[in-house]
C-alpha cells in the first residue's frame, strides 16, 4: 500500500492538477506535527519551525513551549489528516505523555511561499509556558 493510500495526502491544486512541492502527505504532515510536540514537551525550540509558522501560530506554540513537559518524553501517537478543501489541511493527534494524553490540532494552508502552519490548538488553552 502506497504511503498516500495508508495516510491520505493534501495538494494545493485538488485532486486534478498536483504539482511537484505542493503535496503534503499524513507521513509529511505527522513529522510535523512530532516536531510541534517537541516544542510543546520543551525538548525543541520553537525557533526551528519559525518558517513553518504563521506569526499567529508560532506566538501561540511559543506561549505554550514546555506545556506537555514531564518525566516521559511526549510523543505523537495517533494523528488524523483532513483536507476540507483544496490548499488546505487539517491534522489532529493523540499524545503520549506518560500515563497522560493531551490533544494537538493544526490548520495548515498553501500561501504563495508553499505550506505555512496557520493555527495551532492544544489542550492547554492559551496558557503560558512552564519555567
């Protein structure tokens, strides 16, 4: 089975006109989303997914950078991939935190520039980051 039929896959044209660098796969956008995790558990900085990110959304992965840290390093164990429209991809994932799980979802669109994250939900709300 084929990476796309296993995970599904986002193009910015529809299901016509793919063009090379305009696809995201589940497996693309699950790594992803590993990476937000590792923001959130504090063992990435956010900085490396700046131009990945909106400024919306990196302000708001910034407010909750350490949110999921604990003893076990958090890992995204679960993710879904929903294309409502052509250019447009929605992820939401299960994460492992220990014996806890916490949900993550993220909106991610084509602009002029390619895949840019332009929102980030957490079960933390908008609380602020661990010190």
């Amino acid at each position: 089975m084929s990476v796309e039929a296993q995970y599904g896959r986002c193009d910015r044209a529809g299901a016509g006109g793919v063009h090379r660098g305009r696809v995201r796969t589940g497996v693309d956008l699950s790594l992803f989303a590993q990476c937000v995790v590792e923001v959130l558990g504090g063992h990435r900085s956010a900085g490396q997914l700046r131009s990945m990110l909106s400024e919306q959304a990196y302000r708001s992965l910034r407010l909750r950078t350490g949110g999921y840290a604990g003893a076990v390093r958090p890992r995204l164990r679960a993710a879904r991939l929903r294309c409502p429209v052509p250019g447009v991809a929605e992820v939401s994932g299960i994460v492992a935190c220990g014996a806890r799980h916490r949900a993550l979802a993220m909106r991610i669109a084509f602009t002029e520039s390619g895949w840019l994250c332009t929102h980030i939900e957490t079960d933390l709300g908008a609380r602020q980051r661990r010190v």
